[in-house]
C-alpha cells in the first residue's frame, strides 16, 4: 500500500468583505488554484462573513515551470444572486508552496485579500488552514474499462473550457485538474504517477541552483529564492533574488605533489599531482593518509585477529577492532593518519595478528608494507577507491589476502567524518557533529473559573482556592481566589515552554488546591493531553472548554469534583528565547508561516587554537583535549576533539542562513574530560566521566558588521572571567565571510523592520517574565542535546547560551561604573577645574582668571560709556 502526498487546504471563514450585489451584501464563493488543479467552495448567499468550513484536497507533483509552485485563491460574488449580471472578484491571495508546512504544525492564519486588477476593490480577510499530508492508497486491480469513456471526458473537457471563458464558474462542480481532462490513462498508471511525486521540500531546504551554491561539510547550502513577490500575510518582504558573483573572493588553489618528493609540502613540479579543490575554501587543507582494512582470506586461525597499522617516522600505531568472521575476516574500518613528518622514506606497514594464538612466534599471520611515495592521490571529482587484494608475506600465514584501499587526501575526503584519526586519540568525541534544538513553543492557559466545587465537606467557613498547572519541571500557580456563589474566578495567564515533538503520552495536569494554613489540599485533578491543544499565530481569540476534575485518589476515579473553564493554545507569533537579547542568534517566531525569506548565508572556518593554558595533568604531564562549539539560530556544530594538544588545528567549515543581519555568531573552545574513559594510561584518575568539561573562553561576531563576499581571517583572544579575575586562555583563529543572496534594497529594508515578531509588541512579556522562560528554555535544550551521542554537556549549552548572565557580579557593577563615569568625565573635569580655580590650588591660574575678569568688565565699562 503506498503514499500519495497532498496539499490540504480548509477554507475556514472571511471577514469583513466588500458588498458587490448592490443591496449592500455579496454572495461569495473561492476558487483555489494549485499546479493547474482548480477547485471551489459553495457559495454564502449574501454574506459578508461567510463561514465554510470546507476541505479541498490537491495532488502535489514535482516542480512544474508552467503552473508554478503558487497558490492561488480568488474570492467571487456569485452572479446568480442580486441584480448584477456580471462576476465581480472580491479579491485574491498569492502564497509560496514553500511556507506550507506538514500535518500537526498548522495554524489558522488570516491572509489580507489584495485587488485582483488596478480597477477591482478588495477588503477584508481569510481565514485558511495549509498544510502537507500523506494519503494512503489501497492496490487497486486491473480496472475495468468503460464502453466509450472518451466522449464523455471530451465533452466535459469542452465544457469547462467553455467556463474558463466566459469567466463563470458553477457553484456546485469542481473543475477536474488539465491532467484529467486529456485521454484517460489506466489507474495503475496513475498510482505510478503519483508514487513519482514528491513532496515539494519545507521552507529551510528551497531548492538552489548550482551557480549560488556553496555546499562545506557539515554545514547547510545557501538557499537560492524564488524570483516572484508573493504578498502574503506572514512574510511580505520581496523574494527577488540577486546574482552572486564571487569573482573578488580569491579560492583556494589546488595543492600540488611531486611524485619525487616525499614531503606534502613540496611545490609542484611537471610532473605533480593535483590534490582536490574542496569546498573547504576558508580553512587550511590538512593532509592524511588514508588506509581501508576491509577483510581478509585464508587466514590459519578460528580466532578474530586483528590489524595492526604503522607508519615508520611518525611513532603512529593503531590497532583495529576484533575482525568479525563470517565466510571471510570482515572489519571495514577506515584510518587516517596526518602527515606533518618530514620523513624522507615513509613506510607504511600493515599486520594481521592472532591475539588468540598460543606461540608467541605464530601469532603474527603476515603483512604487507607500502611506500607512501607510491600511494595514489584521490581526486574527490572521481568515484571512491577500490579496495583490492594483497598477498600477505612473513607470519604463519602462507597463502593469505587481505583487502585494503589506501590513498592520500584531504579532510574534505567523504571518509574522513567516520574514520579513525591520529590527532584524536579515537575517544567517543573524535568525531565533528551537527545538533538541532528543538522547536519551542508558548503554551498559554488561561485559568477563567471554576465551577461546582465540594465544599460542603469541609469545615472551614472561608475557602481560598488555586489552580496550580505542571507540565514536566515546570511549575506554575494562579492567585488564591475565594468561593462566591459556588463559582471562583480567577481569569490568568500562565505561559508554559513546550517542545516538539509533542506526543499522545504529554500531557498539562491542572490541580484545583484549597489553601489551608497547614499545607494545600487537593480537591481535583484534570489531566490535558498536549496534542488536543490549538495552535494559533496572532492573538485572536481561541474557544474555551469545560474540564471536570476527578478525585485525586487513584482509587475513586468516578468520582465528580467539580469542573474548571480553560483557554488553552499554543503560541506560534513570539520568539522563543534561549539567548540574551542583546546578543541572540535568531528573532524567528515559532510557526514556520510567519519566517520571512533568508536574506543570505553566514561561512564560519574554524582553524585552531594557539597557546593553549594546559586545563590537566595526569602523572606530571600538562595537556588539552580541546574542540570547539559553534552555535548560530537552531543548529549547532561541534569539531573533532584534538588530543593532548596546545595549539590544535580542526580546519572544519560549517554554513549557516541568515535570516535577520542583526544577530550574533558564537564560537565557544572547551576543554574534554570524557577521554578519560577510552584512555588506559589515565585510568588512575577516578570519578572522571563526571567532570565537566572546562570552558576555555568564546568569542562573538556580529553578522551586520560583516561586508557581502569578503572573508575575516583574524586570531582572537579567549578570555574567561575566574575568582582570581579575568584571564587569557589562549587565541582561536577562526575565518568568517556573509554571502548576500538578496538585492541591496531587499536587504536594506530588513534593517527597517521590527527584530522581534509582532506578538511581542501585541501581548508583550515583562522583562523578569520573558527571563524566567528563557531560563526555562535553556533547560529544556540542554536537556535535549545531553541526549545526542556524542552528548553536547550541559554545562556547555549553559556557558554558551549565558544561563547566569542575570546574575549579580561586582565586577559587572564596576564596569558599569566606569563606563558611566567615561561619558561624563569631560563634564566632571569642568567643574573640577572650576572648583579649583576658586579655591587658589592654582593661584597661576586664578590670577590668570581674575585678570581676564577684570579686563573683560573694563571692556564692557568702556562701550557702556561711549554709549552715554
């Protein structure tokens, strides 16, 4: 049984439309357009605000030049009602295939009905529901063909073409899509058809073309927009895109290997080999030996050996993982090994031993040795190497293969993100990785009233009642609310941060607690699943229902304590904040149809560190296991951890898009203390795999202060605040450049516009409040990425999203002194001078002072007279 994926669409009402009829009402009907399928709704006889509630379901194909990927709604008075003969257009909506999103993320959003033509009037809005779903489509068996189908689809056919006309369109029929009104293909044909379709991609992953594209490992493209302005409710800046043109950035240029040579830092010669032009365009190219072990033949032995690979020069040893024996010895790992020896003869060795063999003489099966000079160079343009079969001499196996692959390469090589690499010691966090947070979402519940309370079994005289709501840790109470008539009314606001995804088993427990001086008393429990609640994007209002509450005590579950009246809904139009605002990476409000274009893309190049303080020692040995973590909008990265080291180099490249130029890039360096378990010369340490991991220091780059194309490559301080003050831990240089993907006015207007969502300035939080959610927040995304494997620490989510950056600290006091003290001391040193010059500390300078007083009023003395 297979999937057809479809466009959804549920008319829901209008508002407020213009009267066309000439008695001061219209009769109004919408006509959907998308990918050449048209569809209609009834028809609201004389209605202004029409209410339809209608379901109209469209097939989504690929991407198609002729119709394309727009929606197109018209909003008609009806001819048929009212004297006037003619089709009047009440207006339209034009909207991106792009903002749709899937099944459980819509909302009902009002769109602005725009004029159709210079001469039309529109007014008033629609109220639509736009989402993307999968429908099942059951076998269907051979069809049976009809007597002569033909005529009638060509009647039909004509029929509707004679409509499309003269512009008028049934009330009650639905115009069948233009691939249904040609010769009719069999079903099976059709479910072909479908099945080939797909799903058009979400608004973070538009389709791109080649010549914008800029694709570095581990990070995002940079997203091409579509040429045509849509107006639409949510994101009314211009899509129009500019062409980028990078002929004033200077690439990377191919490196170069003399065959003769044994250095990879040798220039070239005639007879030199390219090394791959990678994408890796800001960083520096680091050069590896890569070695494929993938199985072995023959072998003497019922053991599971294992492979032991040297290269002569460097002090490199690495041994595999147990082979796993099937019909052969299968391992199917991949080493890299870096090359920075100056080694005149590198020799590469490699050896399968039996660790299970009782002779010591025996347990060395053989091996095979390989002139690093010899190795090939892969040009990544080319397809992967081919691992191939040598005969292994010396040990005790006579006539024994092993498989292997061996080449030279670069960091951009697609086998370097999973192989083993001798600059990471292979702990668990060797390899560099990419994290998602996870959406969060406002949930606001309205506490109104609650009704029928048992009161009568208490025997207290005054009740004073409270709602208290949890959802997980988070806890939340209204105020105390006295029982008149039977009803208490409380009518409050509590805000909630909840993530996606959001499952059957979450729920809201709301308790109803009468407050008593000894400790409050549970009246009733109502428990909320999570996935019943509304999701809305502005601040309309949302309906409100009636819960009954139940006994607190598992055992009486039929028991009827009462009911409470709520208003619960998720908040789509604020901006989530897990960052301080001065220096937050995202402004985006939570529901994907409000985010506005992307307006470009961000590079980052981590190189390295230099200078390094050492944060360990073990056994009188001082070293760093550093990496580093970079976090712009909802996607994070961390690079590879380099072992015992105090200069490490990553020379990883990441992208980002930019949605709003206003916001700030953060790179964190922190040492790693998880090593400490894969490491069996450290192992007299105890208690290690709980130790947090050290911050080192971060830095923060602006994205506005940035110029289109250029690239920053500059070393910048590490600095942490400690008890004894602030201090230097080292430099980070990082390389950095902004790709503008917009025309510069399209760009200038950005800065026009409001940085948070419009719900902020609506419905907006108090300062205190919106921080004890951001707290909140931050929680909740540490909490999340802990999870990952390798895990990103808590302790680094916390230090890089400033979770006590609201903290009191007498140095931020004093730093605010001064800066204070810096805009007014011109003014200070004035009137010090002054104060001074009174009281003779200077008499040069009062004397000075005093005569110019006196020659200043003889001046005056003298015009006064020659006046007189």
């Amino acid at each position: 049984m297979g999937t057809v994926p479809k466009l959804i669409v549920e008319v829901i009402d209008a508002q407020n439309l213009a009267p066309k009829d000439g008695h001061g009402t219209s009769s109004p009907y919408i006509v959907i357009d998308f990918y050449g399928q048209r569809k209609k709704t009834r028809t609201a006889v004389r209605d202004l605000n029409p209410v339809w509630n209608e379901t109209l379901s469209f097939s989504v194909g690929e991407h198609n030049e002729i119709f394309g990927d727009v929606l197109e709604l018209d909003v008609y008075h009806d001819q048929k009602h009212g004297p006037i003969r003619r089709e009047n257009s009440l207006g339209r909506v034009r909207l991106s295939s792009t903002q749709f999103v899937r099944k459980g993320e819509e909302a009902l959003i009002y769109y602005d009905l725009k004029k159709k033509s210079l001469f039309n009037t529109a007014q008033g809005k629609i109220g639509l529901k736009i989402y993307y779903t999968d429908e099942e489509i059951a076998p269907v068996s051979e069809p049976v063909k009809p007597a002569s189908p033909l005529p009638e689809k060509i009647e039909e056919a004509k029929i509707n073409d004679t409509e499309e006309t003269n512009s008028k369109i049934e009330p009650e029929k639905v115009e069948p899509p233009p691939a249904q009104q040609s010769e009719p293909s069999p079903e099976g044909e059709k479910l072909k058809e479908y099945q080939k379709t797909e799903l058009p991609p979400p608004p973070e992953a538009e389709p791109e073309p080649e010549s914008q594209l800029l694709k570095p490992e581990g990070g995002d493209p940079v997203d091409a927009l579509p040429p045509e302005t849509f107006e639409m409710a949510a994101a009314s800046i211009s899509r129009s895109n500019s062409e980028i043109r990078f002929s004033g950035i200077n690439g990377p240029q191919p490196i170069r290997r003399s065959a003769s040579t044994a250095s990879f830092t040798s220039e070239a010669s005639v007879d030199s080999m390219l090394i791959e032009r990678s994408t890796f365009d800001l960083v520096e190219k680091m050069h590896y030996l890569f070695v494929r072990i993938v199985k072995a033949r023959y072998l003497p032995t019922n053991g599971n050996p294992i492979v032991k690979i040297s290269v002569s020069g460097s002090g490199q040893t690495v041994n595999s993982k147990p082979a796993l024996k099937t019909t052969l010895f299968e391992w199917n790992q991949t080493f890299a090994f870096t090359r920075e020896t100056q080694d005149s003869s590198p020799i590469l060795e490699i050896t399968v031993w039996d660790p299970q063999a009782d002779v010591e003489n025996r347990s060395l099966l053989g091996g095979v040795c390989f002139d690093v000079n010899e190795i090939p160079v892969r040009d990544p343009p080319d397809s992967s190497l081919a691992p191939q079969w040598y005969r292994m001499e010396g040990g005790g196996a006579q006539h024994g293969d092993v498989m292997i692959a061996t080449w030279i390469g670069t960091q951009a090589d697609e086998s370097f993100s999973d192989a083993w690499k001798s600059d990471t010691s292979n702990h668990v966090t060797s390899k560099a990785k990419v994290y998602q947070s996870p959406k969060l979402w406002y949930l606001r519940v309205t506490i109104l009233e609650a009704q029928d309370n048992n009161i009568t079994l208490l025997k207290e005289k005054w009740f004073q009642f409270q709602i208290r709501a949890q959802i997980g840790f988070q806890v939340l109470k209204t105020k105390t609310a006295v029982n008149k008539n039977g009803v208490v009314s409380w009518n409050e606001d509590l805000l909630f941060v909840v993530a996606e995804p959001v499952s059957i088993s979450d729920y809201i427990v709301i308790n109803l607690e009468n407050r008593q001086p000894k400790a409050p008393v549970t009246m009733g429990v109502v428990k909320i699943p999570l996935a019943t609640v509304e999701r809305r994007v502005d601040d309309r209002n949302v309906g409100s229902r009636w819960f009954t509450f139940e006994d607190p005590n598992e055992e009486n579950k039929n028991g009827y304590k009462g009911r409470v009246h709520l208003r619960l809904c998720f908040d789509g139009g604020y901006h989530v904040m897990d960052e301080a605002a001065h220096v937050s990476s995202d402004y985006r409000p939570t529901a994907r149809q409000l985010w506005k274009p992307p307006v470009g893309s961000i590079e980052l190049g981590i190189i390295g560190c230099k200078n390094l303080v050492p944060m360990k020692t073990v056994n009188g040995k001082s070293f760093t296991d550093g990496y580093c973590v970079a976090k712009y909008g909802n996607k994070w990265v961390r690079t590879r951890t380099v072992s015992d080291s105090l200069e490490p180099k990553w020379n990883e490249q990441y992208t980002w898009k930019v949605f709003d130029p206003s916001t700030v890039l953060t790179v964190g360096v922190f040492d790693c203390c998880s090593v400490f378990e894969l490491n069996d010369s450290k192992t007299e340490i105890t208690n290690e795999s709980t130790r947090p991991d050290f911050r080192i220091g971060k830095v923060r780059i602006r994205i506005s202060t940035l110029q289109n194309g250029q690239v920053y490559k500059n070393m910048y301080p590490l600095l942490v605040l400690t008890h004894s003050g602030l201090k230097k831990m080292g430099e980070i240089e990082i390389a950095i450049r902004f790709v503008r993907t917009v025309q510069r006015l399209d760009f200038i207007q950005v800065y026009s516009r409001s940085m948070l969502p419009l719900m902020h300035h609506i419905k907006p939080l108090g300062v205190v409040h919106q921080e004890v959610l951001r707290n909140t927040a931050v929680k909740m995304v540490a909490g999340h990425l802990s999870r990952s494997e390798p895990p990103l620490r808590k302790e680094v989510v916390f230090y890089m999203l400033d979770v006590d950056s609201h903290n009191f600290s007498i140095r931020k006091v004093r730093a605010n002194w001064y800066r204070i003290i810096n805009v007014v001391a011109g003014l200070i040193e004035i009137v010090r001078w002054i104060e001074d010059t009174r009281g003779w500390k200077n008499p040069t300078t009062t004397i000075l002072v005093h005569a110019l007083l006196v020659m200043l009023i003889w001046r005056l003395k003298g015009n006064v007279c020659k006046r007189w």
